[in-house]
C-alpha cells in the first residue's frame, strides 16, 4: 500500500532528478538516475533488510518520480 511517505519519496527523487538536469546532466538519462534513486530508496528505507521488495517498490518509486511513458521515450531517442 503506498503511503503518504512514498508520495514524499517520489517528489524527492523528482527533484533530485530535476537538480541533476540542471546541473548539466543530458535529459535523457533523467529517467535511469531516477530509477536508481527509486531503487535506492526501497531498498533502503521502504524495506530495509526484505532486497526484493525493496526493489520492487524502489522501481514503483522510480517509475512514478518520472513518468513510464515519458521516460521509456526520452531513453530510446536521440541526441538533438
């Protein structure tokens, strides 16, 4: 069930995100950092000690923090 802290988890990995863009990272790599954030997160306070679950969540977490569409799209395409 996903509670008020995930939600606070998935602004927090947005913004991180958006800092790491803005401090001259490509946009489209915006979607892999915040799956590794995600990840990072369940498995560290989401469900510490319980690695799938952890990993599980943490790719909700991530997913979520960027859009599954959007992020599959900015992966796949070009350098402009």
């Amino acid at each position: 069930m996903v509670g008020f802290d995930d939600a606070a988890i998935v602004g927090l990995i947005m913004a991180l995100v958006e800092a790491a863009k803005r401090t001259g990272m490509p946009a489209r790599f915006a979607p892999l950092l915040a799956l590794v954030l995600g990840i990072g997160a369940g498995v560290f306070f989401i469900a510490p000690g319980d690695y799938a679950q952890g990993i599980l969540f943490g790719i909700a977490l991530g997913l979520s923090a960027v859009g599954l569409y959007s992020g599959t799209k900015n992966v796949v395409r070009k350098e402009e």
